[in-house]
C-alpha cells in the first residue's frame, strides 16, 4: 500500500478544478434535457393512446428554426469578436443576437395563431397541448436566455468582458446554442410524430 502511495506522489497527476459557474450551468442545461426527454417520452405514449388529433405544423415554425439558428451564428460571431476584444462588434453582436431572438418570439406567436385558426388550442386535444407545451417552455427558457444576454451587454460596457475575461460570454454562448439545438430538436420531433 505504501508503493501505490509513493507512486501516485511521484507522478506529478494534476487534478483540474471545473469552475463552479460552468458546472452550475452544465447542471441547468443537464435538467431542461430531462425536463424535455420526459415530455417527449409523454408525448410518444400519449399518442399511442389513439385519440390523436392531426394537423398541419404550421410553416412559421420551420421559418423561426432557421431564424434561431441565425441567431446562434450571430452569438458565436459576437463570441469571437470578444475574443479579439472588439467590444463595439461585440456590443452589436448582443444586439443583435437579442434583436432576431425576439423575431423568433414572434414568429412563435404567429405559429400559435396559427394553430388557433385550425382549432388547436392549448387545452383539448393532448396533441395540440404537447405543441404549446414545449414551444412555451422553450420561449420560457429563452427569456432566460435573453436575461443573460443583457447580463453580458451590461458587462461589456463595463468593460469587464474582453480576451482575458470570456467566462461570462462563453457561458451565455453555450446556453444560446443549447437553446438553439433544443429548439431544433423539438421541431424536428414534432413534425416527424405529428
């Protein structure tokens, strides 16, 4: 027992600290992927139940996809302007990136109407309620996301985000394409299980 002792000393083994902000943020990220997993799973099951309304999935939702996914290219843009610490790109990045999330919004809404003007509504038909389910809960989850945006445009003005100082930007980037992949996801789900 000793040798292993001396061994394991004489190795030089450098443990790596994980910061605590990433780990908190990797914990959050861990539970909306289960939070959805589960409902996806009710969704499968629900369905198998028979009375199953169909629809349409409405266009507006595949061209606020694309509209998200243009999103996180603007946030990964304004990610390496800060890396180069042009923070007047990286200002306009935020901006920008905050300005197309909340056309996403929109077009979540036009989606809804939508839906209404086919008789889905929220509460009927467990079909119709699993589409405004998830696409409210993922909104939800992009208010967040928005919070954290102005979080970071605030530090950027407070000159506390640049090359040497990238936690509080790289952390919003990785939630931003989370929220990007999870949208993504769930529309792909949806149209493939309507």
């Amino acid at each position: 027992m000793e040798n292993t002792a001396v061994i394991f000393a004489n190795r030089n083994f450098k443990l790596k600290s994980v910061n605590a902000k990433k780990f908190a943020l990797w914990l959050f990220i861990v539970s909306i992927c289960m939070l959805f997993a589960g409902l996806t799973s009710a969704y499968i099951v629900k369905k198998s139940d028979g009375r199953w309304l169909e629809f349409d999935m409405p266009d507006m939702f595949l061209y606020s996809t694309l509209v998200l996914v243009l999103s996180s290219v603007a946030m990964h843009w304004t990610y390496l302007k800060a890396k180069d610490n042009s923070l007047k790109a990286v200002k306009i990045g935020i901006t920008a990136t905050a300005a197309i999330a909340i056309a996403f919004f929109y077009m979540q809404y036009l989606s809804w109407v939508k839906l209404v003007a086919q008789d889905v509504f929220l509460v009927g038909n467990p079909s119709g309620s699993f589409v405004y389910i998830f696409s409210g809960l993922h909104l939800a989850h992009l208010i967040g996301g928005l919070v954290f945006l102005l979080v970071v445009f605030l530090d950027t003005m407070n000159y506390k985000v640049h090359s040497k100082s990238m936690l509080a930007i790289e952390m919003c980037t990785t939630y931003w394409h989370f929220l990007g992949g999870l949208w993504i996801y769930l529309y792909l789900f949806l149209v493939m299980n309507n």
